[in-house]
C-alpha cells in the first residue's frame, strides 16, 4: 500500500495537492496550538525577518506545557507574523498534516483517475470529511479556549487523547482509501 501511495503522489498534480494540503494543515495547526501569530512588534524592528533563540533553549526543547503540547525554544519573526520555534510540536503538526495530505490526496486521486464521478465520485470526495475532521480534533480544544467558551477543566483532562485519536482516525481512513484504490486498479 505505501508503493501505492508513492505511486500517487509521485504524479506532479497529485504532489502539488499533498503539498498545499500539508502547507495550509500547518499553518491551521500551529494557529490553532497559538505558535503562529499576528503581532505588532512594539518599538522599532531591528529587520523584517529576525530569530531570537532562548538561551536556555536545551531545558526548554522538551518540556511539555499540556500533554502533546511543547513549550517554544525560541521564535522567528517574518513582519508582523510570528511563529514560536517548538520542535515536538512543528513534528506533530507535521505528522499530522502529512495524514490529512495523504488522505485528501487520494480520495482526490479516486475521483479522476478511477472515474468515480457522478454520485459514487461525490461520495469519495464526501469520505474525505472524516479525514480532515479527524486531523482537526487535536485542535479543537484550543480552538475552544480561543473563542473563549469554559470548558478548560474539562478540555484538559481529555486533551491528552485528542492527537492520537486525531492520529489513529487519519491512519486507518488512509488505509481504508488505499484498499479501496488498490481493489479498482487491479
């Protein structure tokens, strides 16, 4: 099945899909985690793209401020945007945002490549919806407390299941996809 994955995305239309995929997942993700924001520095800027390191970097790379949710080790400023430089949790986004690709990747692969258009063709782009649904439950606590609804007792007991059942959903609905494409090729 990974041969067939490859086989997918090796198709330049196909590539370029999994890559805005994976782009804009996360960008979403780190959004949503708040290590991507929008930000009127105050005073002068020194340049319009600047890094700051913490110097205690090492202590701080690992340590986790709420289960699969790392503190940043630094921050890269690009203009107004800022993106806090925390590597567990670019990974995770990363492994994530590679799932949702994958996923949205092949049901589009699916719909014009097997001929699965019609009805049968808007029910393989529809069976991408649990795919990005699933990807976006470990940033829906987040999102919550963003829009500022209480429910942070609650959301902090069960956040620590919200990454890998957002993991473990994308996985087997890419594996399902995949079974699904191999039964129709061959």
């Amino acid at each position: 099945m990974i041969n067939l994955l490859f086989s997918i995305i090796s198709q330049k239309r196909f590539l370029v899909v999994a890559l805005i995929t994976l782009f804009i997942y996360l960008v979403i993700y780190l959004a949503a985690t708040q290590h991507l924001i929008f930000t009127s520095r105050i005073g002068q800027a020194e340049s319009f793209f600047m890094l700051k390191i913490s110097p205690d970097w090492p202590k701080l790379l690992f340590r986790m401020r709420a289960p699969f949710l790392f503190e940043s080790i630094g921050a890269f400023y690009l203009g107004n945007l800022k993106i806090f430089l925390s590597i567990p949790n670019i990974l995770i986004g990363t492994l994530l945002g590679t799932l949702v690709a994958a996923n949205i990747t092949t049901s589009y692969y699916s719909f014009k490549m097997l001929g699965l258009q019609g009805i049968r063709g808007v029910g393989v782009l529809l069976g991408t919806i649990p795919a990005i649904i699933s990807g976006a439950a470990c940033c829906v606590p987040t999102l919550i407390l963003v829009i500022g609804l209480q429910l942070t007792a609650t959301l902090a007991a069960v956040w620590s299941f919200f990454v890998p059942l957002s993991f473990g959903l994308l996985l087997i609905s890419l594996i399902w996809s995949l079974k699904k494409i191999q039964s129709r090729r061959f």
